[in-house]
C-alpha cells in the first residue's frame, strides 16, 4: 500500500474512492448507492445538457461597474468583476476563456488582465480587513472546531515568511468543446477550448507554514480548503461552498496560500484576498477566496471529489475512475479561422504543457508536409509550459489545417484522439486548428 503521506494525485484519488465506497469516509459527499449511479445518471445530463453545465442557483451578479469593450458591448461577463473584451476573451455564462492569440507577444506568463476565469458561481467582493483563514479538525492540537477554529489575518499572513512560484493552473474541463467538435462525443459542462489555462507568478505563504503554525500533529491525513464565493447549487441540489480535500503529503509539499499574482495584490476574480495554489494539480484543488481549511485525521470528501471531477462512462469503474494530473496539451497563438497570406513566410507561435512534468519534444504539421519538430525556447526548459515556434511557407490559397503535438519528459504524448468520458475532463486529443490561406 502506498505511503500515508504520497501526494501523487491519481493515487489520492483512488484511494480515497475505495475508502468512500466501502463506508470508511467523513464529510458532505454522495451518498455511496447514488454515486454508483452516476454513470448512468451523468449520460443522461449529457444528452439532456448538451454542451452546457446546469447553471448554479445565485443572488445577483457581485461585481462593479462593467467595462465595455471598443463596440460599447458590455464587456463584463455575469457574476465576473474584471472588463472582458471580446478580443481577449471567449464568455461563458459565469467563466472567461482566454483567446490564444491574446498572448502573442505576451512573455512568458498571462498578465492578469487576459488570465482566464473560471467560477462556479459569483466573484465574492471580500474585505481584507475582516477576513480570517479559519483552520480546524481532529488533526489539529486541541482539536479546534468549525465555531472556534484557530484563526489569522491578512495582515497577519503577509508578516510570515513569503515565496514566489511560477506555476500553471488549468481548468480539468480544458478543451472540453473538442470531444464534440471533433470526436462527436459532446459532454455537459463549460465548452471550453484551449483558453481555460494560465501561467502566472504567485506570491504567499506556504502551506505547510501555517499548518505547522496552528499546531499540526502527526495523525494529520487531509486538509480541506473551502472557498467563500456563494453556495453552488445544480440539479435542484445545494453542493454548498466549493471544496476538495488534499493529503497531508501534497498540502506539506508546494501548496501555496497566494495574496499576489504577478507582482500585484490579487485581483477578485482571481481570489483575492488569499487563494491556494496547488502546482500541478487540476485547478479545481487551487480553491479561490480560501476561508476555512478543515485539517483531518480521517479521509475527507466533498462533491467536488465524488459527484464532480471524476471520470464516468464506459471504460471508467463504477463509481467514477480517477482524475489525475493534467494531460498534455498544444496551442497556436493564433486566432480560430486565422487568414495568412500564400507565398509568404509564416512564424508559428505556440506554447504546449502537461500535468505530468516539462515538456520536451513538441511537433507541428501544417497539412502539406509531414510531422516536423518545432524549436522550443531555450529559456522555458523546466517550467510549467514551453513556448515554441516553427516556419511555414504556405504553398497556394484554401483551407488549411494546422496541429500541434507534445511530449512531455515522463514519455506522455498526444493521440489523435481523446478517450471518452461522460463530464469532458482531460482532454489530450491533437486539436486541429482551422486557417485559410488567401
């Protein structure tokens, strides 16, 4: 049996799915004889939803004045703070998603003002000099509860001793649009395309600080962050606040409780005024708007680790089988349906990732030649992605296709196409991106 302490993310997650199913878990979860049924039950919301979650029951929008983009269009989207202008970003309903050619000449990570939104609900406006980290549970000293739990500040956090990482969060339904528009197999949820991804530079507290600070013991097993946006409520059900347990492992490793992203305080959307930051983890774990974090000696669930996040459908276990890290994945920082002129040399911008370790190799084919390796910049070697370009000279004016595969340095690469499951996650498929040569 694995060691109590592993932090591999596919492992936690199957362990955990044993322990719930065979009766030996705590916490606000599904019910075992319906998770069991979810398979079934997530089939027929894909047939029923097509392409689109079941949108959560909330107040009023929380946000400011909306901006608007250069037609006068409202360019806030619902339940969303920051301008969303229709160059920079695609909407849907409460999500941004970032437009790959938004990043052309960018740099290396995704300002704040183009990184992708993705919420559940409503962006919370929270008051920093009222918020209060609230850590509790039996894997505590003294056992703090929810009522009384051990408590510290803003102020507080950012007098502790403070790290920056680089680290890429992603959204576990990226690409989710293409099991539709190429494989036939649409599934419910946010239609994302490739923009439901970023890096960034994150600047906090580490975990393992301000646990060790509120008194950690050795019987520790999960610790559950919660977010304090509103309740998400789906299908006529309350799933309350978003949450999903880590082990004591991953939550001692590299998590990060993050109060600045790229050299400022963080933004709303973007969780302010602290959230975790959990690097290469599904961006589900990196909980905006962190208030309570229940530290446990006993195994931890939450919707977001039974009913949600879990592969459903034929060829996965009854139950759900388990989501781990982030497949590996290929963009052009290039618009949809881009025009590019016949007879001109092209320079094919694009930055490729994985869940699963740095990126080694990547290959371009542009329709009218073979598989070619594109050149990687030298300077991202080692980092959550890699950026990369290749020439194309473009012979005679039509349609094109361009695709783009990576390999990253466990030996993980991309199909041709996706395996399936019912709720879209980890899509890994080579995507073809559509141009026209004029």
């Amino acid at each position: 049996m694995p060691h109590p302490l592993s932090y591999d993310e596919a492992d936690h997650d199957a362990r955990r799915a044993r322990q719930w199913l065979a009766g030996r878990a705590r916490g606000a979860g599904v019910p075992r004889p319906r998770l069991l049924e979810l398979g079934t039950a997530m089939t027929a919301l894909a047939a029923a939803a097509g392409e689109r979650e079941p949108v959560a029951v909330t107040a009023d929008p929380v946000g400011a004045d909306p901006g608007r983009d250069a037609t006068g269009r409202d360019a806030t989207g619902p339940g969303m703070v920051k301008p969303l202008p229709d160059r920079l970003f695609t909407r849907h309903d409460t999500n941004a998603e970032m437009r790959w050619e938004a990043m052309a000449g960018q740099g290396y990570v995704v300002p704040t003002d183009r990184f992708f939104v993705r919420n559940h609900t409503a962006t919370p406006l929270i008051d920093p000099d009222t918020w209060r980290l609230s850590l509790f549970g039996d894997g505590l000293r003294g056992t703090p509860t929810r009522d009384r739990p051990v408590e510290f500040g803003y102020d507080d956090l950012r007098r502790l001793p403070a790290e920056r990482v680089t680290a890429l969060v992603e959204c576990a339904g990226n690409g989710r649009r293409f099991f539709a528009g190429q494989q036939d197999g649409p599934s419910p949820g946010v239609a994302w395309g490739l923009g439901g991804v970023g890096v960034a530079h994150w600047r906090g507290v580490r975990l393992s600080t301000v646990l060790r600070r509120a008194g950690l013991t050795g019987a520790a097993v999960d610790v559950m962050p919660e977010g304090l946006d509103p309740e998400y409520v789906t299908g006529g059900v309350n799933l309350g606040r978003v949450r999903r347990p880590l082990p004591i492992g991953k939550a001692l490793d590299d998590v990060l409780l993050a109060y600045e992203m790229n050299g400022e305080p963080l933004t709303p959307d973007h969780g302010f005024p602290v959230r975790v930051v959990v690097p290469g983890w599904i961006g589900i774990s990196s909980v905006k708007w962190v208030g309570p974090v229940e530290v446990s000696a006993t195994p931890l669930f939450s919707p977001w680790n039974t009913q949600l996040y879990r592969m459903f459908g034929p060829g996965h276990p009854d139950g759900g089988g388990e989501l781990g890290p982030q497949s590996v994945k290929s963009a052009f920082e290039l618009p949809w349906d881009a025009r590019v002129p016949a007879g001109a040399e092209v320079l094919l911008r694009g930055r490729s990732w994985s869940g699963g370790g740095p990126i080694r190799s990547v290959q371009v084919h542009t329709g009218d030649d073979g598989w070619r390796p594109a050149d990687l910049v030298a300077e991202d070697a080692g980092g959550p992605w890699q950026r990369w370009t290749v020439r194309w000279l473009p012979a005679k004016p039509g349609p094109a296709t361009l695709r783009a595969r990576a390999t990253d340095a466990t030996g993980a690469g991309q199909p041709e196409r996706a395996r399936h499951n019912d709720l879209g996650y980890l899509f890994d498929g080579v995507v073809r991106h559509p141009v026209t040569v004029c």
